[in-house]
C-alpha cells in the first residue's frame, strides 16, 4: 500500500464518520510501518481513533515506529496504566525502554509500576541503565539461550518454550551453568545434525560479540563487516544480557552515515525535508553565521591590500576562483578522511605519512589547476604578473588546503572529537581565510618583483 | 584479530621460512573477512602459499570478501578449473556470480564448463544475466521453500535435505505447484505450533517480496524500511527465483550513502584514504577543474565592473563573503532535497510549493544574515553605500543559492539523472557565479543610488 495524500483524506472521512466497516477494509492488511507513517499525518484525535481498529500487537508495533514527536503527541492522550498495557507489554524489550526513556524520571517510573508482569518490568529497568550510544542501550533483553550440559530433547523443550516469547529468531545462544557465553547454536545445525550429537559438538565457539560499554557505532560496523543478524552482548563477566538485531544496527549505520552527509552540508540539526519552515531555517543558520565571521575576517585581510586594489583591480577578479578551489579541494581531502575513519579504511601509517601524502595529491592537483589558470590568464587574460601571482596562489592555497583538510580531522579524532565537524562549511571558511591571506600577499610579491 | 602491520610482517617471514605451525598457529582462529585483510596486505604469490593452509569453504569465502583489484591478481595466477573447483562450486550463488561476472565472456564459459554440478552453473547462468542493479543481480538462488500441499512430515524432511546446502536459514518459503510464492513460514511457527495444525494454517501471506527488476536500492531500503533479514525475489510470473539477504542490502545502503557523500564532497570516484596517490589525484581533479572554469566565469563578470572597483575597493573585500555564503546556502538546500529523495521522506507536495517553501526557509535565513552584516558595515565598516550593498546581496544570494539548490536536484531527479550530482562544488560554482552576478549589479544600483 502507497500511503498517498488521497489515502489519508479518505480514511480521516471514513474516521469523522465512524465507518468502521470502510476504515477496517483500508487499514486491515497495512504493514506497521506503512501505519506509523499515516499516523504521523493525521491528528493525535484522529490516531486515537484509530487505535481501536488494531490488534494490540500491531498497535505496539506501530507506536515504535512512529518519529518522537507523533509518538509524544500521541501518548499524552493516555493514561500511565494504559500505556504500559497497550504499548510496553506488548514491545521487545530494547523498544520498551526507547520508548520509557522519552518520558521523564517520574512518568517513568509512574508507567514500570503499571507493568503487570515483573519480568518485563525489570528487563526494562535493566536496559534503561545502559547510555543509548552503547551495545547495552541498543540491545534487547530477548534470546533463546540453552546450557551447554543440556540434552538435545531437553533444548528442543525449551526452545520451544523461549521462541515462543520471540518474534525472531535467528540462533540459540549457548551458555554454561553461570550463563558465561560459550557459543552460538545455529538453528540450521539443529536440523541437520542427527540427535544423537550432543550440544558441545556441534556449538560455534568462535563467535563475534560485543560488551554492554561498546559503542554503537562499533557494534554496527561490526555486524555489517562479519554478515552477522544478531549479536550477542556480554557483561564485564562474559554473562550473556542481551543481543542486538541487524534491523537496529542498520538504523545506526544510516543514523551515521546521514549525520556525516549533513556536517558535510552544513546542517547543524538532523532535519528531513518536510520539517516545517522554522525548523529547517533553525538547523541551517549556525553554519551560515560562521560562513560570515569568516567572510568578515576574509574582507579584513583583502582591506589591508586597498590600494594595490585600486591600482590592479585586476586582482579582485580572481578572489572567488581562488576560495572556491580552497574550499573544494580542502572539502576533498576531508571528506576522504572522515570516510576512512568511519569505515576504518584509514587504519595504516603514521599521522605525518598521511599528511605527507595528501601534500602530494595537493602537489599534483595544484599543478594542474596553477598550469590551467596560467595558461588562461598569459593568452586572455592581462598581464604577466597576474598570470604568475594567480598561477602560484592556486598551487599554495590548494596545496594547503590538502594538508588542513587533513589535519584537522585526524586531530579532533586523536582528542575524540567528531572529525566530521571539520568538514563542510568550517573547512571552507578556514581555507577562505587561508586563501585570501597567500593570495594577496604573493600578489604584493608578484608585482613588486616583474616590473 | 585486529590486523597490524606487524601481524602482517610476522606472517610474511613465516610464509618466506615455509614455517607451517606458526603460519597455523596465527591464522587458524581467522574469520574470513579479516583474512581477507592480510590476503589484501601482502603478494598473490604469498597469498597463494597461504591458501594452501585455509580449508575450501573458508578460502572461498575469503575470495568473496576481497576488494576487485586484489581478487583480480590473485585469480590470476589459478587455471580455469582450480578458480571453479576452489572457489565457485564453494560459494553461495550470488557470491559466485558476482566473481565470475568479474570476467570476460569467454573466460567466463570457459569457468563455468569447469564446475562438476550442472545445477550450480545453472544457477550461476541464471543470475549472471540479470543488471547487477537489479533485484536479480543481488539474489541468490539458495533457499528454502515448500510446497503448500505437504505434510508436516514431508516438510521437516525437506528442511533437512534443503537447510544442508544453506548457510544461513532465515525463513521457510511457501510456494503453490507452480512455483508461485504464496508466503513465508517462520522457523519460529515450526518449533513452536503443534504437529497438527496444517502449513496453510500456520504460514503469513501478508508479505513483502521483490520483482527481479526492481532496482537495488529500493529493495535495501524495503527490506530497512520493514525490519527484513531476507526479501524472497519473484519473476514476472510471481514464480519465486530467490532471495535477498540482508547483509547484502546493507552494502547496498552503505554504497549509496557513500555515493551521495562523495558527490557532495567533489570526488568523482569512490576512493578510500589508503588508496594510491594516482587514484586519490584522479578523482579529485574533475571537480576542480570545474571550479576554476566557474571562477573563470566568475572573473569575467567581476571584470566588467573594474572601473567601479578602482574606485570602490572596498566592493572587492565582500567578494569571499558574498561567494561563500551562496555557497554554504546552495549546499544545504541541495544536500536536504537529495537525502529527502534518498529516505522517501519528499514524497508530499508538488515542485512548486516545495520551492515556495524553500524561498521562504532562503528569505530567513538571509534576513538573518543581512541584518548581522549591515550592522557590521555601518558601524565598523566604511559607507553606508557599501552597507546597503552588502546587505541587499547577502539577502539576494542566500534566496537565489536556496532556490537554485532546491530547484536543481528536485529537477534532476524528474528527469531520472542522479540528484547528487547537483551537490557540492557544482551548486557552489554555481552559486559563485550568480552571486558575482548580483553583487556588482546591486552595488553599481547603490553607489549610482545613494549619494
């Protein structure tokens, strides 16, 4: 189903109506997701309503799929006591605690005491001690786990039992008695392998998995690297807690890689297309004030050169190429940085290797270019020493362009800063800077040298 | 086993003492991927030594997870019948053809008439005539699947016989006679549903699947968009052909972020930061030489207005400014218009209000700005002509760069060219341009204007 504009006309007429026959036959068949996504364009009223014609399985489901604030909206309609039967009792516990920990301290625990069942609400108290940004924050507290001294009916008994609280399932984790992580039970070997072998043989012990302190962004790349659709998480202990789901470690992944494209472009704020006016003007303006210091202490630099202005305005001409090829090629060098970085392409040689290596892209690029404008400029253009200053200036200034647009990055990263704040508009505005000060003053030089 | 130069190093000296134990030793423990890490670090010749000591299933494996070029010089040095016995009859169907479309036609049928099974050419045949962007070029053949008609019995036996040749077992699928996909069968509903209850009963029908022509980067963000770890792929017959794993549709997300990060970084090839020099200048380079014929442009219009300049320098002092602002302005309108088209969340509303609203985040944002900068110029900085220049184009350039940035990739993108082009240093080229264009034409009106 295509969630259209018509769609969502046509099921807020059937739901002023009260048609439940009509709303039952648009809504019936739509997937979670497709509903979180007409929930998010109809009023927190209208939702309400709604509500009633879903099993409360899906109702849940859909709840977590909703963005933070419909699903804000959306809940302050109801009841602690109804949330926690409605929505929590029915979630995986990793969805359970996302969705608690946007209420506040209080609400939090006004919503745990309405929990029914303890086990649930001690699963979830568990993971809301965890920071979000680690493995124990993404995990989730359900897994099929079987002792490695149990009997192949015995596990097959349970396993049975434990699937039956899961929605996937994807390997049997197996433990010793003091539920230490031993190994993986692939279901496929379960299958395959006749009765008669026991657990210890069959098991995976050489496994991937990651401690509850871990941070997200590692556990993703990691899952991604090995082709893996669960990851189980340990304690300090090696005690499994929990595992963490492909689905949720490819959000991270694209949460990543949409936090690095939007440093990349200016944003300051995570914004989508069709945030309202105010938001996007609010995520867009930081970035653009810094564009303008930087554009004031760019107009305080050329000021010192007003009168070789007035003599060679010539010279003003070539002010945009000149922080337009900074800005790109310091942009480039960046960019590649970051990148590697994420995806830990960039782990070989030493700090001053890399530098040592962009200043020869630098070079070679910068020659090219300083060759071009040359050219350009002694058969066009004016005269020989703007020819020699612009030539020059582009070599230096996309060479120190290169080197900035490295250092920078790999800087913030030794003191674990986020490198992908110096990417984008920081690194144009410092390489405008740059730019302007190696531009005029090797003109000042050019014409003061070939008269 | 994090992989050093060290680690590198030690196994090479191993390799060279011929010193089998310590090779063992080191590499026995080794998940394909980080082997095929060392296998990218050191020579063909050293890594077909090493080989020797690597079981089949896993070296083939190791083959799947190198990058082209390493792959490429290492099969190199393997007859047609070593490259089908060792590697192809080994992998995964998918993974199989992927290597092997990495040759020439003829080497091609000349591998493939070496492999012993004819079902496993067969299915390698059949995937390699599908686009590698396509749905069909992504899946692979192995799976599981039932027919509706059968009995618990026959099912479970089948299950065995299939789950035998499948490395990863996700979901049971259940087809009619003809082949045609009627839905799937959770793992989970087998262990935990009672013997009794009839397939037809138990399996979902409700389900997500793909058509061997849909392109690739829908089907990832399908399978993301509905939390999939395997999409079953369907001919024009309904008839199921194979399925999609999600560790494949992840690299297909992280391709098409980095994709879109490169564009908007000014790289035309997608380049790692330990590549070589060569390769890192040669993607750089399209990009820049495209600025400088921008500034060219650029230098041209400034030109026109030297007399204005000679007696206004301090027109030329704003020149950075002006660009860059237009710049930054451009590319975060640009870079939220691709990353809309990218998650489908800029699926609402026609072009044009989409534009209207853009003007309107475009006239904020750059009322903001001229305010700050006219503030600046009329206290510290020199004339109120200036100041009003100044001003003026500052709004005039953050609406134009806005618009343009909005109005580009969204047109683009009508027109079924890559929107990401339209970012980075092409829409800050452009932009430099435009806003020359309107600066000195705003400043020629002001200086003429006010006396």
């Amino acid at each position: 189903v295509e969630v259209t504009g018509q769609f969502i006309q046509q099921l807020q007429r059937f739901i002023k109506a009260k048609n439940e026959e009509k709303i039952l036959e648009l809504i019936a068949d739509m997937h979670p997701t497709d509903l979180a996504i007409v929930f998010e364009q109809i009023s927190p009223k209208e939702a309400l309503e709604l509500f009633t014609f879903i099993d409360q399985e899906k109702a849940a489901d859909v709840i977590t799929e909703l963005d933070e604030e419909a699903r804000e909206k959306f809940l302050a309609q109801l009841s602690s006591k109804e949330i926690a039967a409605r929505f929590v009792e029915n979630l995986d516990s990793d969805d359970a605690a996302d969705i608690l920990s946007e209420f506040s301290k209080e609400k939090q625990r006004e919503i745990l005491s309405e929990i029914e069942d303890p086990d649930v609400a001690s699963d979830i108290v568990d993971l809301l001690q965890y920071d979000e940004n680690t493995a124990g924050g993404l995990m989730a507290k359900e897994l099929i786990k079987v002792q490695v001294n149990w009997s192949r009916e015995k596990i097959i008994e349970e396993l049975r039992l434990q699937a039956a609280e899961i929605e996937n399932v994807y390997a049997v984790y197996v433990v010793d008695e003091h539920d230490k992580l031993l190994g993986i039970l692939p279901l496929k070997k379960l299958l395959v392998e006749p009765e008669s072998v026991p657990i210890e043989d069959i098991y995976l012990d050489k496994i991937v998995y990651a401690e509850v302190n871990s941070p997200i962004a590692e556990v993703a790349q990691q899952m991604k690297k090995y082709d893996l659709v669960a990851l189980p998480v340990v304690d300090a202990l090696g005690r499994l807690v929990g595992r963490i789901t492909i689905d949720d470690a490819v959000d991270v992944i694209q949460d990543e890689a949409d936090r690095d494209y939007q440093l990349l472009s200016g944003l300051s704020e995570d914004v989508e297309a069709d945030d309202s006016i105010w938001i996007l003007s609010r995520a867009r303006i930081p970035w653009l004030l810094v564009g303008l210091l930087g554009g004031i202490v760019g107009a305080n630099i050329i000021s010192q050169y007003e009168e070789q202005i007035m003599i060679h305005p010539e010279m003003a001409y070539f002010i945009p190429l000149i922080a337009a090829m900074g800005g790109n090629a310091g942009v480039q060098s960046s960019a590649i940085v970051v990148q590697g970085l994420a995806n830990r392409s960039f782990r070989n040689g030493a700090f001053i290797t890399k530098l040592g290596k962009e200043l020869t892209v630098g070079l070679m690029n910068g020659l090219v270019c300083a060759v071009c404008i040359f050219a350009y400029n002694y058969f066009f253009g004016g005269n020989i020493q703007l020819a020699f200053t612009v030539g020059i200036a582009m070599l230096t200034v996309i060479m120190s362009a290169s080197v900035l647009g490295t250092f920078i990055p790999l800087s913030l990263n030794k003191i674990k800063i986020d490198p992908a704040l110096a990417t984008g508009p920081f690194i144009t505005t410092m390489n405008d800077i740059t730019g302007m000060f190696i531009y005029f003053l090797i003109g000042r030089l050019m014409y003061s040298l070939i008269i």
